[in-house]
C-alpha cells in the first residue's frame, strides 16, 4: 500500500514537469517560420526605407530601431522555444542576430556599410537555402519599392557590393549611361550608401564622395560617386549640427576643437559656411 502511495507521490511530481517541458517548447510550421522570417526582415527593411523617404530624420530612425528590437526579442522568444526544422530555427536565429547588430548601430548613430551588405547577405542565404529561392513576402516588398524610388534591389547591391563585379561595372560604365533610363546597378548601390553616409552618419559632400570613392573602402569610380551626390537629398547645414553635436557629448570636444575637426581634411571636411551654421545654432540642438 505505501508503494502504491508513493508511486503515485512521484507521477503527481513528474506530471507538472512533463507539462512545463512541453509549454515551453513549440512546434512551429515551415509556414509559421516563414513569417517570422518576414518579421525579422522588416525590422531593418523599414529602416532602410526610412533611411531613403523624404520624411526621414534620426529620431524616427531610432524611434524606429527601437520598435524593430522588441519586435527581434518576440522573434527571438519563439525561435529559441521551438523544436521544428531546426535547420532554418538556427538560420533565422542568426538573421536576428545580424538584424539586432544593424539596429543597436542605428541608436548610437555607428552604422557601418558592410552591416546592411551582411543583412542582404543573410536575407538572400535564407530564402535560397530554405525557400527555395522563391523569395518571401519581405524581400518582394523591398524589391518592389527599390525599383519605385530607383533604388538598388536586394540582387543588384549584392551583385554591386562583390569587389570583382562591381569594379568591373564601374569602370565600363560611364556617367553618360547614369543619365539615361537604365542607371547602371553600381551607381544605384552607391546612392543608396550615400544616402547612409548622409543621414545615419551626418557626413560632409566631401566626406560621403571619400567614402565612396577610398580604395580601402567602398571603390567606387568618381562618375559613380558623382551621380549618388547628384541624386542626393542631403541638407549638410544639418548634418554639420549633428556632427557638431556628436563631438560635444560624445567626444567632449570644446567649441573651437569642434570647428576645427568640422572644418579638417582629415576630419569631417565641412565647408566653412556649413560649420558656421552648426556652431551657431550648436547649444540649441536637440
């Protein structure tokens, strides 16, 4: 009787840990993951939309990024829960991953160009490797409004962003072609890092064509650079006050040591009339 007692002791203890292991874990479907692919992806995808609009600023950009990271964690909460193809659970983990590194560069205004090239990366591996290279409903939707606003598509900027393809391109490309109907995919790619440059980073007209231009860096030819700089809508009044603004708190630069690093070749390479601006208005800035 007293082991007849006991063993039911013990079920009753086992009973409620079965239930907690099974509530914890979930079963989700190839469909199911398919959307949280979706999910991820328009975390960033909607930055970088934001990052090109015409109702931009880097408030809503962060405002944004924040969204995007809360987003990643529910994302993140599911995946890490779940027991089903475990193949695309540890891709899409990773893809979180990638997209939270992008998005937390944002909030500290530190995007680097090769963090969306990663995100474009991954984005492109997954729906190659797991759906069949039919591409999910948040690469159409970028795709689709990249060739509304004359964007690069996913392809075409990692297409552009390989060294030897995108060199090639460039120097057989002259800016003649770039004004015509068909812009070449390289100067596509460099307005879109242009766009970057100017409105995540705050970078001078001199600053964005080094960057593009630096052969340690993007390597792009000056007709390129030129015609993301032509295309470009950029108020440099603006970012020279961000910039300012960025090496009094952050770098705890005094008033003349920031006109002077405004004004640098070997820093921002502001015009004059530009750091005027920012110096003027600098204690104001919000």
């Amino acid at each position: 009787m007293k082991k007849r007692h006991l063993l039911s002791l013990v079920l009753l203890l086992i009973f409620p840990v079965v239930l907690l292991s099974c509530a914890s874990s979930q079963a989700m479907s190839k469909d199911q993951l398919e959307t949280s692919f979706n999910n991820i992806s328009s975390t960033v995808i909607s930055n970088l939309k934001l990052t090109n609009s015409a109702d931009y600023s880097h408030a809503k950009m962060v405002t944004q990024a924040k969204k995007g990271i809360n987003r990643l964690n529910a994302e993140e909460a599911k995946l890490n829960n779940n027991h089903r193809e475990p193949d695309l659970t540890k891709a899409l983990q990773n893809y979180a991953a990638v997209s939270r590194d992008y998005l937390n560069s944002v909030q500290t205004k530190n995007v680097k160009a090769q963090q969306v090239t990663a995100f474009f990366q991954t984005t492109n591996q997954i729906a190659r490797d797991h759906f069949a290279g039919d591409n999910p409903q948040a690469i159409k939707a970028y795709n689709n409004w990249a060739h509304t606003n004359n964007m690069a598509d996913m392809t075409t900027y990692l297409q552009a962003n390989d060294p030897d393809t995108a060199i090639t391109a460039a120097k057989a490309t002259p800016l003649a072609n770039a004004q015509s109907n068909a812009v070449p995919a390289e100067y596509k790619t460099a307005l879109f890092k242009a766009a970057t440059y100017s409105r995540v980073l705050h970078k001078s007209k001199q600053g964005i064509y080094d960057e593009l231009t630096a052969v340690d860096g993007d390597h792009y030819t000056p007709q390129a650079a030129q015609y993301a700089l032509a295309n470009l809508e950029a108020d440099y009044n603006a970012n020279a006050l961000a910039a300012a603004k960025y090496s009094q708190t952050a770098l705890a630069m005094a008033p003349e040591e920031i006109r002077a690093h405004l004004l640098s070749a070997e820093g921002e390479k502001f015009t004059p009339s530009e750091v005027t601006y920012a110096m003027q208005r600098l204690n104001d800035y919000k």
